[in-house]
C-alpha cells in the first residue's frame, strides 16, 4: 500500500513541482511526512492540468491547483528530497 | 454557539428581486414558502421515489440524480450518467413534476427566468432527489461550483444558491443548520479528506435551524457552511434539489 497525504497547495513551483501544506495523513503510512513539503507530480486527474508538461505553463497549474485540496499517492522521494507523487482531486467541500 | 436571525418565510405571491441580494450577502439566511406543495402530492411523489433505484453519492448513501462534485475530473462520465439519471426522473416525475413548480416559483419570487444549464447540447443534472436514512446525517460543508467545479461551464456562473423541496419529513431531528459564516479560500486547510470540513470551522459560530417540514421549499445561500443534523425514526428525509446562479442580469441557470 502506498502512502497517501491530503492538502492544499500554497505556491506552483514549476511546470511539474509544488508546495503543499500538509493537513492530513493516512494512519498507516510507513514514512514521516512534514507539515510543508515539495510535491513532484507525475500523473494527476484534475482535466485542465495537460498531461504532457510540454504543455502546462505556471499560470494554467495556479488556476488548477492553487490553494486546492489534493491527495497525494506517494511514490518515492527524489534526490531532491522532493515527494514523487500522483496527485488527484480529494472527495469534496460540498455537493 | 447562539441562534442567529430567524430564516423570511414568503407566500408564492411574494416577489422582489431584493430577495436575491439579501441571501447573496447573506443578510437573511434562508427565504422559505412554507406549503408549497400540499401533503397529498408529496406522498404520491415519495411513493413513486421509494419504489425507485437509488444509488450512493459523495456525502450521502441514497440519492436519485448526479451531483456535479461527485464528477469532479470525470465531466464525460458526469454528462453521460446524466443523461440515463435525467430519464429517471422524469420517469419518476411523470404525473406531476415538482421541478417545474420549483422553476416557476423561483422565477416569480426573484423576478428573473430560469432553465436547467446545458454545455455543448448536453444537459446537466435536472436536480437530484435525497434520501437521508435513519441514522445519517450531513457533515459541515458549503456548495460552491465556482471554485471545486471549474472543469464545469456552470462554474463561470455568478451567485450560486440553493433550493431544496422537502418532499418527507422524518420524526425528529433532520433539521437544517446554516451557520452564519461564508467559506474563505484560506479554509481549504480544514477540509476533510471525504466529504466537507472540520467542525473546527464554525465553532463559536451563531447559526439558524430549520426544520423539516414536508411540502415547504427552503432557499439557502450554500456557500454558507450548513449540515444536516442526524434523522431519528423511522422514516427517511426526502428532498429534491438543485442549485441555480444568474447567467445574466435577467436569468438563471440551475443544476445538480
């Protein structure tokens, strides 16, 4: 099972990369997790986020993603310590 | 906590388009047409719903009809479940079709016409019927179509509200709660990771309560946070609802 953390994004870094703060965690997961981490996204749901970066451009991912309330499908950590993840819509705030 | 101030109750010839503004600043936290559906007609219609298939759906376990947050990143899925739970409640609602009622009223009392939305000749949900069981209640949360659906055309609409016909009362408890707080972006933070927020959000927070009162038609602002308190007896609450916004000066567009 991976791990799984729940946010929201505080600032886009890059066409790939954002900051999240970390609110919630799933009980079993097996790493430690900060409050504030690095995300590295190689595949998410959300429709208006193109799946070829070639594509994306920082303002398109800030309408997207920022201050949105993610999950994140941990994959592994990067050598820049950054988490490798598959990013996707959370449940919801409403109907 | 305290109770804030109590919802306007209006008759079906009560009409001004000042209604709109005072739920949009959330000046009043409800208009309510108490009776406007008679006993009669909302037990013909909830014998038909609860002989219907009902499936579950984001923050509840029975419902007849979509609910665009439950299709977030799914729009084609959205749209194609649409068109087959569309069927369904006209179906349903083949003798006497409550929403045409509710779309007549809400265009006299605010003075402005109304229609179900629709995106590329694909029409959204034509409101959906909610079957809260014995037992369940709604966490805290807000609608707002504008900020989680913007995939969606609905979300470039302004002044989202809310209207919710209660079509069964149960016994006890059910009650709506509207607490007098708009959501702020920066409460994203405490989101539950299912469905709707901490409570956390609106402690310390005066609300208004409004009971469940079979046959009257409830119109919220619901990007105030609001929940639904726990349905005791036997009976289940049944309401049909759907939210509308202005797409011009003149009109609405409605949706589930």
């Amino acid at each position: 099972m991976v791990d799984i953390i729940w946010g929201t994004v505080t600032k886009i870094l890059s066409k790939k990369t954002f900051e999240m703060n970390v609110t919630h965690q799933k009980e079993e997961n097996s790493g430690n997790y900060s409050e504030n981490e690095i995300i590295e996204f190689t595949e998410t749901d959300i429709m208006s986020i193109p799946v070829d970066e070639n594509f994306r451009d920082i303002m398109q991912l800030e309408q997207s993603l920022g201050d949105k309330f993610i999950k994140c499908d941990i994959l592994s950590r990067n050598e820049q310590h950054q988490l490798v993840c598959k990013v996707s819509h959370s449940g919801a705030g409403g109907y | 906590m305290s109770i804030t101030c109590s919802p306007l109750l209006i008759d079906r010839n009560s009409t001004s388009s000042r209604y709109y503004e005072e739920l949009i600043k959330g000046k009043i936290p409800a208009i309510i047409i108490p009776n406007f559906l008679s006993s009669i007609i909302c037990q013909k219609l909830v014998r038909n719903i609860i002989t219907s298939k009902t499936s579950r759906g984001c923050g509840i376990t029975q419902k007849i009809g979509e609910s665009v947050n439950s299709y977030i990143s799914k729009k084609i899925q959205y749209f194609k479940k649409t068109k087959l739970t569309n069927k369904h409640l006209r179906n349903i609602f083949s003798d006497i079709d409550p929403r045409e009622t509710m779309l007549n009223q809400i265009s006299k009392t605010f003075k402005k016409k109304i229609k179900f939305a629709d995106e590329n000749s694909m029409l959204y949900s034509e409101g959906i019927i909610r079957l809260h069981i014995p037992g369940e209640s709604v966490y805290i949360h807000r609608d707002n179509a504008s900020f989680d659906a913007s995939d969606f055309l609905i979300s470039k609409l302004s002044g989202q509200l809310s209207a919710v016909l209660h079509l069964q009362s149960c016994e006890s408890g059910g009650e709506l709660v509207i607490f007098n707080k708009f959501w702020n972006i920066d409460d994203e933070k405490f989101r539950n990771p299912g469905f709707g927020y901490s409570r956390d959000i609106v402690s310390e927070t005066p609300y208004t309560s409004i009971r469940c009162n079979q046959g009257d038609l409830v119109i919220i602002n619901p990007n105030k946070y609001h929940s639904v308190n726990m349905i005791r007896g036997r009976l289940k609450r049944i309401t049909l609802g759907f939210f509308f916004a202005s797409s011009s000066e003149s009109s609405f567009r409605a949706w589930s």
